[in-house]
C-alpha cells in the first residue's frame, strides 16, 4: 500500500466483452432452453452457450488478472481497499436477498398456500378445486397426482445431509484457521488449511450429487414432483451451484498463496473467499434445518 | 450547503483527456463518459416506449379496433412499462448519479470505474434481447409489465424465455451500478464532508442503491421460478402441483413496490437540489428529509400486497398492508412540506429547471392523493385493475420521476456542456409538456373511476369522450419532447457561454469547478471545512 491517491484505471477491454458474452450466453441458453421444450432438434445452440460461458470465464481471468497485477504493482492505497470491501459485503448482501426470495417461497407455501389448498383458514375456499386434496409437509400427494406425481419419499436429514452440514461448518473452521495463518505469515500452514478446506467443500458437492441421484432414482423426488421437490431443488441446487463457485474462488487463493501472494497485511482477495464461503455455510446451516429437518 | 471550501481544484494531475474515437465510449472508465452513455441510452429508450404508448393512445383515440391488432396491443402495453420501468427512468437516475455524485462528494470517479463500465454495457445488450422478442414466432411478451403467472408461464409465447434472461442481464446490471454509488459515497467523501453534510441527492440515492441491492435479487429470484416452471416441469405458480400463482405477485411485489421507489427517491434528491437554488434559500428541514426518505425506505419493504388486495388475502393482511401503505404518507407529507417552505419567502426565479421541479411537487402530490385513495382496501375493489391505476401512477412517474429527470437534465447542462441552453425553448418545452401530460393523465381518473379496465385494446362507448381527449394529450405530450432533443444538442454544440457557478443561488461542490467539467476532477480531494 504506497499510492497516495486513489487509483483510477485507464480504459479497460474487459467489461464490454464480458457483455457479449453474457448475451452471447443469453441467446444461446434461451434458443437451447426453447428448442429443448419444444422437442425440435437443438442446433448450435448449446455451442454458442458454451463459447459465451467460455469467454466469460476467461475475460473474468484477464480482469482478475489485471487488478492482481495492479494491487501487487502498490498502486492501490487503503481507500481503495475499502471499495473492494464494500463492494464484496454489498454482493453478499445481494446473494443473502436472493436466496431470501426462495426461503420466503418455502414459507409462504409451506404455511400459507398448501394449508389453503386443503381448506384450511379463511382462504379455504381454493379446497372446492381439489376436494380430496390433504395438506400435509412434506407434500407427498399432489392436487394432481397425473401432472405432478408427487414424491414417494424424502430426504433423511440424518444420514447425507448431516454429514454435508458437518463438513461445511467444518469448512467455515479450517477458511479460518488459513486466514489466522496467513496473518502470522505460515505459509504451509496457509496452503495445508486452504487444501483441506477445499476438500470439504468438494466432498460436500460429492455427497449432494449422490443425494440428488438417490433423489430422482430411488425416491421420486423430482422437479415434477409437485411443489416440494420444486422448492427442495431450487433452494438446494442454487446453494450447490454456490458451493461450487466458492470452491473455484478457493482453489485460484490456494494457487495465488503457493505463488507468494498476500501478505499479512494486503490480503483481501484472500478474505473475500473466506466472506463468501461464510455466507455459503449459513445459509447451508438455514437449508439444513428449514428443507431437511422441519 | 454552506460549506466552505478551503481548496477546490478542479484541474487534475491525471494528465490525460478522453480517448479518441468510438473507443473512448467502449472501454472508457470515465464516471463523466458512463453518465452521459447513460443519458443517451435512456432517452433513446424513452422515445422508444414512448412511440409505444402513442400506439397505445392511436388505438385508443376512437372505440372498436382501427390500427392493431389485440394481441400486439397487449405487446405494446407490456413493453412499454417495461422499457419505460427499466430502460427510461432507472437508467436516466444512474446516468445523473455519475455524473453527479463524484461531483459532488469530491471523488475522483466512481469506486469501481470499471465495473461502472460493465453496469453500462451490459445494458444495451439486455435490451436488444428484449426487443427482439417482438419479432419471434408468437410475438414478444403480452402479459402485461407485472408479468403475472400464469399469462407469464402456462400461457405465455416462447419469446417469454428470452424476457427472462434480459430481466437476470438487466438485474446484474442494477446490482453492479448500486454497489458502485453506494462504495462511492461511503468511501470516496472527500475530508469533512461528513453524512450530514452530503447533498440530498446524493443521501436520496444512497438509498435508492440500498433498496435495488435489496430488491434486484428478488426480481431474478422471481423469473428464475418463471423460467423452472416453463421448461423444467417445477410446480411454484401452479396449483395442481401445490403451488399457487398468488405467490408469484406476493415475490414480484415485494421486489415492485420498493422498485416504485427506486424511481422516485433520486426525483426527491433532484428537487431538493433545485427548488433551494432557485428560491434562493437553503432547503427547509434538511435532516428530516433525510429521516423522512430513510423511512419511506423502510416502509416500501411492508407495503407490497396493496398491489394485491382484490386478489383475495386474509381480512388481516388487508388492514396490516392497507395501515402500512397510509403510513407512507406521512414523511412524504414531511417532503412536501419542506420543498414549500423552503420557498417560502424566497426570492424565486422559474427558470426552466425550476418549472419543471415546481409542477413536480404539485402533480407528484396528485398522484400520491390518488395513491392515498388506493391504498383504501374496501376501496380499492373498485379501482383496482382501471384506469384509476393507470392515472395514479402516470401521475408519480411521469410528472413525478420524468420531470424530475428533465429538470435535473436542464439544471445540470450548462455545467456538462459549459453552454446554457435555450431558455425559451426550455420553457417552450415545459409548458408543451405540462399541459400535455395533464391532459392525458387527468381524464384517465374519470375513466377509471366510471370502470374503464386497464390493458384492453377496445372499450364501451361511453368511455369515448374522455380517451379523445387523453389521446389528444399524450400526441401533444409525446411531440413536444422533440424540442427537449433538439434543445439538448444545440446545447451541446453552442450556446451563451456557462459560468462556473452556472445559477446565481446554486451552492455545492460541483458548482465551484468550471464549465464545462474537465475531465478528470478532483483528482485530489477537497477539504470541506
């Protein structure tokens, strides 16, 4: 940290770039999405959606790259420091209202729409359109049982998902004890905690695949499953999708530390990751007692 | 603000002016280049929802069908909420904050120069996806701009895929800009100006960027839904499967409300910047405006399902969502009140800035009475789903945050260009606009009230009288912002020369560098004693 004034960068290539990708993407993900749904054949679609997915990627490389070089050349001052974590913290703040708008689905479903479903409350009256229709949670019979067949089972919270929740909280654990390393400056220790970290994580996304194949093939919980399965793939799947972007952003520290990155004072890159893969963990922790136990 | 300042330097070490070329605006990093993109990009959006709503307003000049089809009209009416929503006046507000705000905290340019770039950028994009699907097989989205489940998802046309992913590109854009406004004036404030001392543009937007952060990420979460019941066989609107369409408007108001306003908190900042300019005096109650918008803030997160009540709630949330939207009133009350004392006794000038935020705080105030008799549930019954609706909220968004804009646009111009613009032409365009709008907007009460349905391409004859007269209006209305364009460029081509402080009563720190801004300003900060 040397600069004195505040960095303001020179024109840069990437952020424009990076929007024909995302609509490169776009296009691509909605010609594929609608050819699949419309049974017609899928063309190049599926392509132009991987060359922008791939462009994204590595546009986002060359940025990250940039700014790197920029922070290890000392042209940020603290100021600068400060953006980056008001930045970071309001995205968090973002993503925490994202997945809010799915955990007030499971709610209002859960304790409002369904029981009104089954004649329940002052809204009883929607129990004319399905008369034999039982509220229950999970739902295991649907209103429509041809449309939506709904699950012969569900998830045992106390096998799999036990096991991922203990290696995520455990996780949040080990982030922690690399960053107390990185602080004192032991930096195999740095590199050791962040490997096992890494593992956790990724053992979390092992188990959440098999839990997932368990789902469609033995249990019948599926996305057509009616309302629960729609709420237990959406909540779980956006926080595995989560989990693995957090697992990236930890391998690219892990690859930056054995480099020589960081030190004990200029780290933020560093502490982002741990930030964001706090945030993963707790809203796990709420995914584990709302989706899986209650 | 009476502020002095000990040291404003407005010329820059930075050394460097802008690129040549279209480069400068591709890959620029400039918060003054960003804003103006901005500002060109909204009011091309502008017109453009406009030459819709003129359609609208061509079809409805007579009953039967004359010019277009049902299905397109739908089509018109939907894109043009959602072009004027999210292309016109959310993007003209950013373009002002860039512009403004480093300006005005004493920054050098935005916290994150390049992610403002991308914010920009991704924008055209988003929006050329999303006009597109008026072309596609099956015509683009016809559900109205609330996009209700299921017309949005069982019965929606296959372009409706491609209106979500421009929603999602939209929303990373919102994010990525409000994370931006608001790192800049947490961080960015030059020494001694302190919260309190922070214009109240800058204070109005600062919450603006909390509620599109807070909100955005619902919208996305919301198609998102869409999007998993259209293709991937999930049941979250749909009944049969134990789902429920009424959840759809209960998440896509809780995202709506807070998003009305978004789009007129940054209205209050301008006004509050224009009407102490040109009545002389400072504002009136600054910190309670800052309560009053912080409250009003807070309260938009409780107020969602007033959008709702004909749609069959319990007796309970009517009266909570009914209480809590009357609430609102109260420190708009507190607003209002402010920007008339503050010209009490003031030794006020109508310039054409002036006009505009004078007819604001008078037609803005009709749309919030008509608000008021919404938020009534037994009687919103009635209204609900009318022309009444249409009226009410004309009358906040386009005498209320349009004006705003053209009054912010007119007031900060001279500081941009270094010209003054036309100032006949300016009132030209004023008093061409406010006779315009009333005319379109007022008539719309009466419609409404005698139980004219909103979104239908033809109406019973006794409706006849009054939609002449609103279409007669909105031609007027719609043909008179061709003078604000003209009056724009000839503005930035020439004019009487601007000086720096540009308005004889203007105070503040964007005032005390020249006409027109260099480049690069305060590249090191000023001290604000």
């Amino acid at each position: 940290m040397s600069s004195a004034a505040y960095y303001v960068p020179n024109q840069s290539r990437w952020p424009i770039l990076a929007s024909i990708s995302l609509f490169l993407m776009a296009v691509g993900a909605g010609n594929l999405i609608n050819a699949l749904s419309a049974d017609v054949p899928v063309g190049a679609w599926g392509w132009l959606l991987a060359v922008g997915a791939l462009l994204l990627l590595s546009i986002l490389f060359a940025w990250f790259r940039n700014v790197i070089n920029e922070s290890m050349s000392g042209l940020y001052n603290e100021q600068m420091d400060r953006s980056y974590r008001w930045g970071m913290s309001w995205f968090i703040f973002s993503e925490v209202m994202f997945f809010a708008a799915f955990f007030g689905t499971l709610f209002y479903i859960r304790n409002l729409a369904v029981p009104w479903l089954g004649g329940e409350g002052e809204k009883g009256v929607s129990h004319m359109l399905w008369e034999g229709f039982q509220a229950q949670w999970p739902l295991m019979s649907t209103p429509d049982m041809q449309t939506f067949p709904g699950p012969q089972q569900v998830i045992d919270p106390w096998h799999l998902p036990l096991i991922n929740t203990i290696l995520l909280v455990s996780s949040s654990f080990t982030v922690t004890l690399a960053h107390k390393a990185l602080k004192v400056g032991e930096r195999s220790r740095i590199v050791l905690w962040l490997a096992i970290t890494v593992l956790l994580g990724s053992g979390f996304l092992v188990f959440q695949a098999y839990e997932y194949l368990e789902a469609y093939h033995e249990l019948g919980l599926t996305l057509h499953a009616g309302v629960y399965g729609a709420t237990f793939f959406i909540l779980t799947g956006f926080h595995g999708l989560h989990v693995t972007l957090g697992s990236l952003m930890l391998i690219i520290i892990w690859l930056r530390v054995l480099r020589g990155h960081f030190d004990a004072d200029n780290h933020f890159g560093f502490e982002a990751v741990t930030w964001y893969w706090h945030f993963v963990d707790v809203v796990w922790v709420g995914l584990f007692l709302f989706v899986y136990i209650l | 603000m009476d502020t002095t300042l000990s040291q404003t330097v407005g010329t820059t070490d930075h050394g460097h002016g802008p690129a040549k070329g279209l480069g400068r605006w591709f890959f620029t990093t400039n918060h003054k280049d960003i804003g103006t993109l901005y500002l060109w990009f909204s009011l091309l959006m502008f017109l453009t929802g406009g030459c819709m709503a003129l359609m609208i307003r061509a079809e409805l000049f007579q009953p039967g069908l004359q010019l277009v089809r049902p299905e397109f009209f739908n089509q018109m009416t939907t894109m043009h909420g959602l072009i004027m929503v999210f292309g016109a006046v959310m993007p003209a507000f950013v373009g002002l904050a860039n512009w403004m705000v480093p300006m005005m905290v004493g920054a050098p340019d935005m916290a994150l120069p390049r992610m403002n770039n991308w914010s920009f950028w991704i924008l055209p994009f988003a929006f050329s996806l999303m006009l597109s699907t008026l072309f596609m097989e099956g015509g683009g989205p016809n559900f109205g701009w609330t996009f209700y489940a299921p017309l949005s998802t069982t019965y929606a046309p296959p372009s409706v895929t491609f209106f979500i992913f421009a929603v999602h590109m939209m929303g990373v854009s919102s994010i990525m800009g409000a994370i931006n406004i608001i790192a800049t004036i947490l961080n960015l404030r030059a020494p001694g100006m302190t919260m309190m001392k922070l214009p109240l543009f800058v204070w109005t937007w600062l919450i603006t960027a909390f509620l599109l952060i807070a909100v955005m990420p619902v919208l996305a979460g919301v198609v998102t839904m869409m999007l998993m019941d259209i293709h991937f066989g999930t049941s979250f609107f749909n009944a049969a499967g134990g789902g429920d369409p009424v959840l759809f408007q209960h998440v896509f108001w809780f995202f709506g409300h807070p998003e009305v306003y978004i789009m007129i908190l940054p209205a209050f900042g301008i006004v509050s910047e224009i009407i102490p300019t040109f009545a002389r005096k400072r504002l009136f109650g600054y910190a309670s405006m800052v309560y009053a918008t912080s409250s009003i803030a807070l309260l938009s997160f409780l107020v969602w399902a007033h959008h709702m009540f004909a749609v069959g709630m319990p007796l309970a949330g009517e009266l909570f969502f009914m209480f809590a939207t009357m609430l609102i009133a109260v420190p708009t009350g507190v607003k209002v009140f402010n920007w008339v004392a503050t010209m009490y006794h003031g030794s006020m000038t109508f310039e054409t800035p002036m006009l505009f935020a004078l007819s604001f705080v008078v037609l803005f105030t009709i749309g919030g009475f008509s608000g008021l008799m919404l938020a009534i549930a037994p009687a919103d019954f009635q209204y609900h789903d009318t022309y009444f609706v249409v009226a009410h909220f004309h009358y906040v968004l386009v005498p209320g945050a349009i004006f705003s804009i053209m009054a912010g646009a007119y007031y900060w111009l001279p500081k941009w260009t270094g010209h003054m613009y036309n100032e006949s032409l300016g009132k030209a365009h004023f008093w061409l606009s406010f006779v315009g709008v009333n005319i379109t907007f007022f008539p719309m009460h009466f419609l409404g009230l005698a139980g004219m349905p909103r979104r239908i391409p033809d109406y019973a004859l006794q409706f006849a009288d009054f939609n002449a007269v609103a279409s007669t209006g909105a031609f007027i209305f719609g043909l008179s912002q061709l003078l604000f364009v003209y009056n724009i460029i000839s503005c930035i081509r020439g004019g009487e020369r601007a000086t720096d402080q540009v308005w004889e009563g203007s105070h503040g720190l964007e005032w005390t560098l020249p006409s027109p801004v260099p480049y690069h300003t305060f590249s090191q900060p000023p001290v604000i004693k």
